[in-house]
C-alpha cells in the first residue's frame, strides 16, 4: 500500500513537475471551490480560530479573510507539488533573500545561526532557494514520514546543493554534527504534543503554548537567533528578510527569544491574516 502511495504521489510531481505556473494557478482556482465550499476543510477550525484571534472582527470581515485563507492555502500547496523540479534560477527568482549578508559576521567567525519561521507564506521553498542564497550551511528539521518511500524522496529533491533535512527526533546531535557554519531552520509556531516544556505565551488574544526547541537550542549552543520574515509580492513570488531576534541568548531569562519570535509572528500575522495556516488546530491546548 505504502508502495502505492509513493507511485501516486510521484506521479503528482510528474505532471505538476511539467505544467507551467500559469496552468497549475488554474487548477489552484478550481481547488479552491472545491476545498472551500463542497469540501468544506477543517473550516470550522478555520472560523473558530479567527473569530478566537479577532473578536474585534466583524462576521464578514472574518469569512473575508477565511476564503483569502483558502485561495492563500490552495496555492502554497500547489507550490509545494511544483518545488520537487524547480531548478535553481527558478527558485531564486521567486524566492529572494533581502539581507543574506546580514549573517555574513557569523560566517567569518564560524558561528551558527539558529532561523526560526512560521507557517507563513510560503516557508516549504526556504530550503530550496538557502543553499545557492547564503554562506551558512543551510539544516531545515522536518518531521520524517511515516511513508519511508515518500521521505526518501523527500529528502533527496526538497533540497539544492549544500542544503539538508534533518530528522527532528535528532535535532540536538544535528546541531553538533556539521563542521562549517550551518544556518538552523527551525519552524516554531505548531501546536507541542506535549505542554509541559512549553512556553505560554499571550498570542493573538489567546493564551497559547510554544515549541521551546529553539530557545533551547540557542542556549545550548550560544548562537543568534534570526526570524524569516518572508512576505508574499504577487502569487508565486517572495522576498525574506532576516530579522534579528537576539544575538546573545544567555543574557536573556527563560522564555524571552520565544516571547520576542512570538510578537514578531503576531505582528505580521496581523497585517496580512490570510497568510498564516488557519487550518492548524493551533489552540488544542488549554492553560491549567
């Protein structure tokens, strides 16, 4: 059956492999209607979590923002069928770093940086654009399949050139592993499995738990930790911009970087809303 799995889904990137944009942003279009109004995804997590985030929201300013959310989240899938066979001057001309140089310091010194993002825009092409992009070496930590045919290919095409996956079950021996200076791609804004090492953090008007990994990570290892601001320009195109979070961690108390990355998010959530994965039932969790 896994076996099965793996041909369908390699078929998928076939055929999404070798259509243009322009045809696989038509076939988004027809998605949306489908995934919005026959469908019906996870719509009411959708809702609930922004009439949760935005009680100041009237109901259609809400249901604006929900269906900017499916059109947003149709693409960004679509987008994630086409990154198995973009080449590299594809990727970097629609996904840009603003300041790479920015961590050009640590480089020269041998430092690594800890990057840390959110289910925002489009974070599945990070990997692919870093490694042609910055002088670290870029590590990004994902979560292995449990289709082990999928997750070898996974690893094999979602990267370019210097660029890595990572399992997250090793994260704190992937930090000690690499000898040139890597670049840690830490996505930190999911729900924890477990809230008794999280962080609780008041967050889009909610009390909400958060990953404590790469606090964690960052005092271990006494690196400078950075936020991937990546903003949307037009469908299919995007700029990030690095934003210093703390260059030195040991200074701080418990639970400030996680503080300091959870305001930044907020902040650009708040701007543009439809671009944030509505869909993840982010509030599971109550605080006791």
């Amino acid at each position: 059956m896994k076996k099965l799995t793996y041909y369908l889904f390699r078929s998928f990137v076939f055929l999404f492999g070798i259509a243009p944009f322009r045809l696989v942003y038509l076939f988004s279009d027809g998605f949306f209607y489908i995934l919005y109004f026959i469908i019906r995804y996870r719509k009411k997590v959708v809702f609930d979590n922004l009439k949760n985030s935005f009680p100041e929201k009237t109901e259609k300013e809400i249901t604006c923002i929900a269906r900017a959310f499916y059109r947003h989240f149709c693409d960004i899938m679509i987008e994630s069928g086409k990154a198995f066979t973009m080449d590299e001057e594809t990727i970097t001309n629609r996904f840009r770093f603003t300041n790479p140089q920015i961590l050009d310091d640590y480089f020269q010194q041998n430092r690594n940086v800890i990057v840390v993002g959110g289910h925002y825009n489009n974070w599945e092409w990070a990997g692919l654009a870093s490694g042609s992009q910055l002088k670290h070496k870029p590590v990004g930590f994902y979560k292995p399949l449990s289709n082990v045919f999928i997750d070898q290919y996974i690893q094999k095409t979602r990267v370019r050139g210097r660029s890595v996956l990572a399992s997250i079950k090793r994260t704190t021996e992937t930090f000690q592993l690499y000898k040139e200076p890597c670049a840690f791609y830490m996505v930190a804004d999911q729900s924890p499995s477990t809230i008794r090492l999280a962080y609780w953090v008041k967050f889009l008007s909610q009390d909400t738990p958060f990953l404590h990994g790469p606090e964690k990570h960052a005092r271990l290892n006494n690196l400078p930790v950075y936020y991937a601001d990546i903003q949307k320009i037009k469908r299919g195109y995007y700029t990030v911009e690095f934003i210093l979070i703390e260059a030195e961690p040991l200074t701080l108390p418990p639970g400030a970087i996680i503080e300091q990355y959870a305001k930044i998010l907020e902040q650009k959530i708040i701007q543009k809303p439809e671009y944030w994965l509505w869909s993840h039932r982010r509030w599971k969790h109550k605080r006791i």
